[in-house]
C-alpha cells in the first residue's frame, strides 16, 4: 500500500493554489490603491493593515506551494 504525503495531498489542489494567488495579488493591489485615501488612525485603516499583512502571507504560502507543486511534477 502507497502512502500520500501531506505535500502530495496539498499538490492534487496546485489549481486551486494558483487561484488562490491570484485572487491574493487581486486583493493586494486593490487594499494598496485605498490605503493612501485612508485617513490613519481610523479602525478603517488598521483593519486594511491587518487585510494587507493576511493577504501577503496567504499569497506567499500559496506560491510556495505552487512552487512545490511543480518542481515535484518535473
């Protein structure tokens, strides 16, 4: 019997990966157009913050794995 790995497991969504970088870049360009129109200070602004730092971190983990995903292919 053939044991998947959990990098394996994660690998059979690459496509659902790539999405989710892309709607992660989506994201980013459209908090980083708002923030300058923000006035700071506001919970407006520390709520587009934290969205922005959350968006980066998922955007990264979703390119490593594409990253993953596709050296393991080769």
């Amino acid at each position: 019997m053939t044991e998947e790995t959990l990098v394996g497991a994660f690998c059979r969504f690459r496509y659902q990966f790539r999405l989710l970088f892309m709607v992660s870049v989506l994201a980013l360009i459209v908090l980083g157009a708002a923030l300058p129109v923000i006035e700071r200070g506001t919970g407006t602004f520390v709520i587009t913050i934290v969205q922005l730092v959350s968006f980066a971190v998922i955007g990264a983990l979703s390119f490593a794995m594409m990253v993953v995903c596709a050296r393991r292919a080769d």
